[in-house]
C-alpha cells in the first residue's frame, strides 16, 4: 500500500485507522457495566479531551444590559457578560412578559460559512440593518423565514442567543483562516472545538443564573453545528436538563467516509477533540446526556450526513437511553423529505417536544403548560 495521499486529503491507509477506532469506553463495548459508573468516567475522559484549562473558580458573570426593546410579547435585551475569565461576550437575550420564571433555551448558532452574523441567525437583529437584512435571507434559506428565538420567546420561553468565537460581533472569520484560527489555538493549549464546549457551558449556566430563569428548566437547541453543541452540551453539563438536535448525528466514520464534507477540513474544527474518537464514538458521547429528554432530527435528504449513518448512530443512542430505563423520553426521528434544514414542520415538533419535557408556563403558546417533572439532575 502507498504510504502517500488518496483524493488528496486522505492517507492511503485510511481505512486501517478507521478500522482501529474500536470505541472501546462505548457502552456497548465498555468493560464497565453499571450506567452511572460509566457514564461518570466516560464523562471525565470527554472534558479532558476538550483541553481547556478548568477554571480556578466561578468567575463572576457581571452582566449589563446594553440596550433594551419591548415587542408584544417579550422584550429584547442585548446583554454583555463574562464568557469566561479570558473575556466578555454579548449575547441576545429574549424575556417574555409576565410573572415567571420561566422555561429557557439556549439557542446554538449553526456554521454555514457565514461568520457576519452569529446569533442574530436565530434571533432577530433590531438595531443594524444590515445586519437584519442578512439575518432575514439567513432565516429563509434554513428556517423557513422564522427567527427560532423570537419564535420560542413568543411562546413563553426565555432565551439566549451568543456569538461563537469568529462569529458575529467576535468576528468575523475568513473561512479560511479558520484552520489558522484553530492551529493558534492548539498553540496555547487549547482546541477550537474545546473551546466553543466551554463557552457553551458556560452560556448555559449564564442563563440560569438569571432571576427571569427557572433553572430546573433549561433546554439548549441547534441546527447543523448547534445541533452538535446542543446534544455535547447535555452530555457535558447537568445544568442543560433537555436537549433538541436538528441536522447533526452521525458516527465518526461515516463522517470520514471518502468524499464527506467534513474531509474539507475548516468547518470540522469546530467539532474536533483531540484523542477522543480513541474511546467514544460521537453518538456515545452523546448518549451520555440519557437519561435526559433528548430529541434528535435529521432529513433524509441532507448531503451532509447520510441516513445509514444517522440510523446506526440512532440504534447506539436508543441503546443507551434503554439501558437507563429512559426509553421514552429519547425521540430520534428522520424525515425522508427534508435536507439539510430547520423548516417549520421540524420547528413545531420541537416547539411540541418542549412543551412536554421544558413546560411553557400557562397561557403562554399553544403547549401544554407545565410540561412534564424531570427527576433531579445527577451528579456525576
């Protein structure tokens, strides 16, 4: 066999490494048979392989509003807070009127190789509008025209939209420099991929932090790359209690199969970990969110990740949320008509599926109000 290059991006020997990764820490595989227990040491080998330095302490997330508007029926903040202890960050932050707290959801950008906006693709921009023009053909194209945010704060949801590092008002990127951005990183001691978990979790805790937020009641969704952050971001935390993933579910090596778009290098750097896919596979890490609800979409005609492969990383999730007793509360649905999109059909499923595990709070929207009792989250 050539020791060289095939298709050009490829070692010749790329199967036989493909063939290595045997995922030995899955749990079908695991020599640890008890949940929890594998679960809490599959969990630790997953945060050690995000890089990131463990903070020394809680840093204080000092938020302040930046500016405010008011709809009919939720007002608007734009909110800048410590993101980490490296920085701050500015996030928009949608709050219905009325009593609360309420339900909340954080809302995880997708990638697109549009780095202008960030946030404002799932929340609409108010004040900049060029902004809002880009945003709006953005909702088009993969939302069927809606803003999922103002679509979820509508119905009685408090949410939180943050630019991911090179996107938005942290960018913009050149998609081609993001193999620099992500070879800099690694530089430092860090990752790319890592470093956007970290942020995430941290969103996250943000969000229930605040006096408007149910805390018990914290979901997080995405689309395409958010929807990779949304289902890590419930293996990773238990401060995410319910999570919906739209366009993104996969096992590693159908997504490294000769001429898969993640073979092109620069999207992909948002969703690698170094070392990992020695020990889980992605849809182990994320069957480390059961027994949480956990909703996953995918189209059946999106190019990006072939239905063999989401139905094989689906047997594995179902796998596991059996095995904690959670059967029900895991939904993996593919529909043969969509692509690689968020269209409205999907956005009522998950608006639905909110409603039962989130709860919108009576009155609010067209859910059943009060949603349904999740145990407490562990602690592993």
């Amino acid at each position: 066999m050539s020791p060289g290059l095939t298709q050009g991006v490829l070692p010749a020997f790329h199967e036989r490494l493909r063939d290595e990764l045997t995922f030995p820490l899955s749990w079908e595989r695991s020599t640890i048979r008890d949940l929890p227990a594998w679960r809490a040491r599959a969990r630790a080998v997953a945060r050690e392989a995000l890089l990131q330095p463990a903070c020394p302490g809680p840093e204080p997330f000092g938020p302040v509003t930046v500016e405010e508007h008011r709809s009919a029926a939720y007002t608007g903040r734009t909110v800048e807070f410590a993101l980490s202890r490296y920085g701050r960050a500015r996030g928009s932050l949608l709050v219905p009127h009325g009593p609360g707290p309420f339900p909340a959801v954080l809302l995880l950008h997708d990638h697109g190789a549009e780095f202008s906006i960030g946030r404002e693709k799932v929340v609409r921009p108010r004040s900049d509008p060029a902004r809002l023009a880009l945003a709006t053909r953005w909702a088009d194209r993969y939302y069927d025209g809606r803003f999922l945010g103002d679509e979820l704060a509508a119905r009685g949801y408090a949410v939180l939209a943050v630019d991911t590092l090179g996107w938005g008002d942290r960018g913009p990127l050149a998609y081609e420099d993001q193999q620099a951005l992500a070879a800099n990183l690694m530089q430092l001691g860090t990752s790319m991929a890592g470093l956007a978990a970290h942020e995430d979790i941290r969103a996250a805790a943000f969000l229930a932090s605040l006096p408007e937020v149910d805390a018990r009641r914290v979901g997080a969704l995405g689309f395409s790359m958010g929807a990779f952050r949304a289902w890590q971001l419930a293996a990773l935390t238990d401060g995410v209690r319910a999570a919906a993933a739209v366009c993104w579910m996969t096992g590693v090596k159908e997504l490294t199969a000769p001429g898969g778009n993640t073979l092109r290098g620069q999207s992909a750097y948002l969703m690698l970990h170094p070392g990992l896919h020695r020990h889980l596979d992605l849809p182990d890490l994320a069957s480390l969110a059961a027994p949480k609800p956990a909703l996953f979409l995918a189209g059946g005609r999106d190019r990006l990740f072939a239905p063999a492969g989401v139905r094989t990383a689906y047997a594995k999730l179902r796998a596991v949320w059996e095995a904690a007793g959670a059967g029900d509360r895991l939904t993996t649905t593919l529909r043969p008509e969509a692509g690689h999109a968020f269209t409205a059909a999907m956005q009522d499923e998950v608006h639905a599926w909110l409603d039962t595990w989130l709860g919108a709070p009576a009155g609010s929207g067209p859910g059943p109000g009060g949603g349904t009792t999740l145990p407490p989250p562990s602690r592993s």
